[in-house]
C-alpha cells in the first residue's frame, strides 16, 4: 500500500490536477504518474472509492460521479462545493440531480453508530494511572514498575531496573521516579555493582540541595541551588580522607572556589597541626588550602589576587595574582612564617623585570594570616553544615523505612485477617512523608464542598416532604398558643385517629385472609362431594390449590408485619408528640394559689 498527494486544480494557482510524491517531492501530470492504480481518494471531509478498473494515468477524477468514485460521507453544503468545483467535469445528469431540492438526501450518508460503549472514566481511575495501584512490564534486559500517586509510602510512582543478563537476574542500574514527598526528592538512581548513588531534587528544601552523588567511602558531591543560598554556594565534593572542594557564583567577595586538601601521611606531632573533622575518618591534617577570586577591574593587578594557597605542613602562604593584558603568565609571591608569629616574603626572580610593581605592605601581609583563620573556620563550619545535611537525609530515609515496615505489616495482618485492636492503614494516616499538591488539596476540598451541598439538600427535601401529623388537628387554634387542656385533647384526637388507621389496616387485611381461606375450604368440599375426578380436574384443584396457599401465607405475613409496626409506628408517634414544642404545655404542672 502506497499513498500519494493529490493536488486539484481550480485553487492555489494550479492550472491542472497533479500528483506529489511524499518520498522524495517530485510532482507527476495526470498522464506521466509511474502510479499503477488508485483504490481511494480521501480528504478530511470524505471518503472516494473508485470504481475505475484503469491504470492511474487514466483514472478521471469526476468524484461526484458515480461511474467513477463512490462517496462513503458527504455534508450537502460541502457536496455543493464540490460540485462547483469540479465544474464541467460533473456529469449533467449527476449536476441536475444534485440541484433538485429533494436529491440531497440521496447523497449524504449516515455513519454506522459505534460498536464500542461510550468510554467512562472516573477521575480517580484516571489520575491512579494503573489498574489497583501498580503495574509491572517486562522487557528485554529490563523491567519497569507503574505505581499510581499516593500508593506507596514513598511516594514512588515508576522503577526502572536495567539488567545485565537477559533473565533479569543480575541489576545493573535502578532509577526510581517519586511524587509528593515531603523532602522534594524527584529521582533516585542506584547502580549497585558500583555502589553509586544519584539522587535529585525540586526546589523547596531547607539548605536548597539540588543533587546528591555518592560513590560509597570513595567522593560525595552535593550540587545546590545557589540562587536560593546567601553564600552562593553551588557545588561541594569531599574525596573521602583526602580533598574538600567547593565553587560558588556571584558571591560580593569574588570567591569562586577553596579547597582543603588533608594530609593523610602525617604522623608524630604533625597530625595534631591544624586538624579537621571528617566524618568517617575523624580528626585528619591540613596539608593546604586554596582560594580562588574572580577578577575585579577595578583592582590593579598588583592588588588583585587570583589564588592564593596556604600550604599549612610547610609554614607558608603562595600568592598568585591574575594575568595582565593579553598574557597567558601570572605573578607569585610567597610568604613564609617565622617563630615571631610573622610573615618574611621570598624575593621572587621575577621582580627585576617589573621595577613598578608595588609591593605588598606589612599590614596587607597580616591580612594574609586573618585570611588563613578565616579560611580554617569556614571549612570547619561547612563540613559541618554538610554532614547535618547528610544526617537529614539519613533520618528522612530512615524515617520511610518505618512507614514501609509499618505499612507492610499490616498488609499482611489484612492478608491473614489478624487485624490489631485501634490499628489504622498507613494509607489512611497522615503519612509524613508525602504531602497533597495543591491540584489534589483543591480536588478533595471540591468533592467535600459538593458532598455537603448534596447533604444540605437532602435534609431541606426530607424538611419539605415530612409531614406535619398535628396540622388539621391545630386548624381551630392558630394564631394562639395552646394551654394544657387544649394540647392534651389535641394530642389524645391526634392518637386515637392513628390508633383507628392501625386498626382498619389490619381489618382490611384480616378480611381479605379470612376471604382467601373460605374460597380454599370451598374448593375442597366440592372436591370432596365430587369424589372421583378426571385428571385436568386435579390438576386444576392443586393449581388453585397452590396460588391459593401462596396468598394466604403472604397475607398472614403481611398481617404479623403490620401488628409488628403499629407498635413501632406508635411508639414514634408519641415521641413525636412529646417532642413537639407546640404541646409543650401538656407537660407542664398547672400553678395552684396556696394560702
């Protein structure tokens, strides 16, 4: 099957009808196409058959001719159209017979109804996005778990496993995708043969940590949104025991990088010099720190540092400044610290080639010990602000796996049916670690909305169809508020009519079974004197017999039923009464004048 563009003449400036070929875009006459026949013809508003057993260069093109194309749908306006388009290649007979005011019906035919129901579904189905909660696909090398919003405890919603052999035994790497958690994690990825952890998160989080990357005890990377941090920090590495690294952006003091860069090998003395804390390696040396600055042009270059490294095992601080002009060189200056607390500066080689660079003076040179204090303390303070971050991230984690373990238990306790006394589904909880989206918040609180207004109309029409049983009783004393007497006559008229509807009811029905059982006793004395009978005759009898039975047993029913309910049916009469405040004064004790 092979289908082609069919571009009519008469609109878009074509002088005659031709063909496009989608492959490759040439354009074919009516006559030169390499077309070997046309089987349908279809636009956007109909459907042609053609009738034509020719080559395609042959086919005329007369749609509305019914020697040539049948139609399967047209509109009359449209076939109109149609017809004034094609013009002189429209049959005389066909143009005729389509102006006739009673011929339109001929042409426009009705679409079969769909054999389909109409397709339904709920908006909870739709936004469970699987069937009850979780589906699982297999592919090759791969498997992938679908699990609906809210279902589990996590907030997971998708798992990927990437497998190494084909049946699926051996995980290469797993991404997990989460919704609604509370902690704004959005994706996880594990790849478990490398012990590498990949986790990524939304906006909203206290220390705004962006993305997390974890190589077990060899680097952990935590990448964070900067604009949302004061100190501008985007980026933290720790290579485990051995460097911490840190970039930042736009920060007022130019600082877009330092680093510290621990002294493992140190022994002796040498280890308790300048300490920091790690994590899992405790109090480890200082073998180096750096600080890196953006250029200022407002600075002379001699002023306007670009590095600058305290090398802490060896007692010196190395300044590098930035390149001038076009010059792919920068200048150092190195300071080495003497017993006295102070600072002596190496005379670099360099200085007899710039007789004008101004240097440094002994104030700016006491800047640089402050400096290195303040570095030593800034580390020390976002080491720390890093592993609170980790042990957030810990406890958040260990936080979810009580509520699995919570939640998984009392899936089997379902399971088993040993459900714990004033036990409660996690799911119906108030699950701390996922919260509603606004979307979800704004749905639940318009189903209450309209939960209640179906609820509040209910009660006014169950008000507006009770009936007031003490209304023809109160005719003679509206206007006025009834005494004692006047509301014990009205209450005691009120029942002895409702104790004489029970009553008739009961006859009725009383009646119609004493009916029943006479014509029952009649049909069997006839049968009785008749003696001998026919067959049809007895079949008969033990048909009558039979519905006859059937009556009396329903009526007998219906009669226990009601003398069951007239006693129930009073008794809420005369709660009703008591309860009515118009007869409230029934109630009350007449006052008597004692003297």
């Amino acid at each position: 099957i092979h289908c082609w563009v069919l571009l009519r003449k008469g609109q878009r400036e074509v002088p005659e009808d031709i063909w496009i070929e989608p492959t490759t875009g040439r354009v074919y006459d009516m006559k030169s196409c390499p077309y070997i026949g046309i089987d349908l013809i279809w636009n956007h508003k109909n459907l042609w058959v053609n009738m034509q057993q020719v080559p395609a260069k042959d086919v005329k093109l007369e749609l509305f001719n019914s020697r040539y194309f049948e139609y399967v749908m047209v509109e009359p306006e449209s076939l109109q159209d149609h017809q004034e388009g094609e013009g002189e290649g429209m049959a005389e007979t066909d143009a005729a017979a389509a102006a006739a005011p009673g011929a339109e019906a001929q042409y426009v035919l009705d679409m079969p109804p769909s054999w389909s129901e109409r397709l339904d579904i709920s908006r909870e189905a739709y936004h469970a996005r699987c069937y009850q909660g979780a589906k699982t696909t297999l592919y090759y090398k791969c498997k992938v778990e679908q699990f609906a919003p809210y279902d589990q405890v996590d907030g997971l919603v998708q798992r990927v496993f990437s497998y190494k052999d084909v049946r699926r035994q051996i995980p290469v790497e797993v991404k997990e995708t989460f919704k609604h958690r509370r902690d704004h994690l959005v994706e996880r990825t594990r790849w478990p043969m490398e012990n590498k952890v990949l986790e990524r998160f939304d906006p909203g989080r206290e220390k705004a940590l962006k993305e997390y990357r974890c190589t077990e005890s060899i680097e952990r990377t935590l990448v964070w949104y900067s604009s949302s941090r004061s100190d501008g920090l985007v980026q933290t590495t720790q290579r485990i025991g051995e460097k911490f690294m840190e970039w930042f952006s736009d920060r007022d003091d130019r600082l877009t990088y330092h680093s510290v860069t621990f002294d493992k090998e140190a022994s002796g003395p040498a280890r308790k010099k300048v300490p920091l804390s790690i994590e899992t390696a405790g109090e480890v040396p200082i073998r180096k720190m750096t600080q890196k600055f953006r250029r200022d042009p407002s600075l002379p270059i001699e002023q306007d540092f670009a590095k600058i490294v305290y090398l802490v095992r060896d007692n010196c601080i190395r300044v590098d400044f930035h390149c001038e002009g076009s010059k792919i060189t920068h200048r150092s200056l190195t300071f080495v610290k003497n017993d006295n607390n102070g600072m002596e500066m190496q005379t670099p080689l360099w200085l007899d080639n710039y007789p004008d660079w101004v240097m440094p003076s002994a104030q700016q040179v006491q800047q640089l010990l402050a400096r290195e204090k303040n570095c030593h303390t800034t580390f020390k303070d976002h080491l720390s602000q890093e592993q609170q971050e980790l042990a957030t991230r810990r406890k958040e984690e260990h936080s979810i796996t009580a509520w699995r373990s919570i939640d998984r238990k009392e899936g089997e306790e379902k399971t088993t049916g040993h459900v714990g006394s004033g036990s409660q589904p996690a799911r119906e909880k108030e699950i701390p670690v996922l919260e509603r989206s606004v979307y979800d918040l704004a749905r639940e609180r318009a189903n209450e909305e309209g939960g209640r207004e179906g609820i509040e109309e209910e009660q006014e029409e169950e008000a507006a169809n009770q009936v007031d049983i003490l209304a023809p009783y109160l005719v003679d004393f509206q206007g006025k508020p009834l005494d004692t007497m006047q509301a014990e006559f009205v209450a005691k008229k009120c029942k002895n009519e409702f104790r004489k509807r029970l009553l008739d009811r009961a006859q009725i029905i009383q009646k119609r079974l004493e009916k029943e059982q006479d014509e029952l006793k009649k049909k069997r004395s006839q049968m009785q004197r008749r003696g001998d009978s026919d067959n049809k005759t007895e079949v008969e009898f033990e048909k009558f017999q039979n519905q006859a039975m059937f009556r009396i047993q329903i009526l007998e029913q219906r009669l226990a039923r009601h003398e069951t309910q007239a006693i129930n049916k009073f008794a809420e009469l005369e709660k009703i009464l008591a309860e009515d405040p118009r007869l409230a004064a029934m109630w009350q004790k007449p006052t008597q004048d004692r003297r």
